[in-house]
C-alpha cells in the first residue's frame, strides 16, 4: 500500500511540512510523494517524489530516511523521449546523498 501527498518543490527544499492530500504550487511545477507503508530491511522509509509540468513527469527523486537523517537521496530527470539524467548536486533541487 502506498500513500501519497502533494507538496510544492521550493517548500520542500526548504524543510517545510508535508500538506498532505494538498498541492502547493512552485512556479509551473508539482510535486506528488509516494511513501512505501512498510519500512525496508536498514529499517529505511523510501519515498519517491514525482515533479510534474502539466501532465508531463520532468524529474523523479528517490529518498530514503532512517533514524528521521536522510540516509540516501538522488534526483533523476526525465526526458521528453524516455531519456534519464543525473546533474550535478549544484544544478539540482534535492542534492545526491550517498
């Protein structure tokens, strides 16, 4: 089972609480998180947040926390075609935690 919640981009980056069932809006951009029910073997909860341009999946980002630290985290962008990317941490909304 998985829930989901809304929230803005630049509110998340900045540490604010999740508005769940919400959307905040940041500039043209969506932010929809999906949070498995069950933690993983580390005792990890992995989330997966999707940012969206009208209906269209622009960047996808993986996070995983333990203890409440961010244990691992990546940002993927996803191309018009099916392409996937990783930028650099200086060009990217959630930097690579490894």
């Amino acid at each position: 089972m998985i829930r989901a919640s809304v929230v803005g981009g630049g509110l998340l980056a900045r540490g604010a609480a999740k508005f769940a069932g919400r959307s905040v809006a940041s500039g043209r951009t969506r932010w929809t998180w999906k949070t498995r029910q069950r933690p993983g073997r580390d005792g990890g909860i992995s989330k997966v947040g999707i940012e969206r341009s009208g209906d269209d999946a622009i960047s996808q980002v993986h996070r995983i926390t333990v203890d409440k630290k961010v244990a691992h985290q990546h940002q993927t962008h996803l191309g018009k075609h099916g392409s996937r990317r990783q930028f650099p941490d200086d060009w990217v909304q959630f930097p690579e935690v490894p």
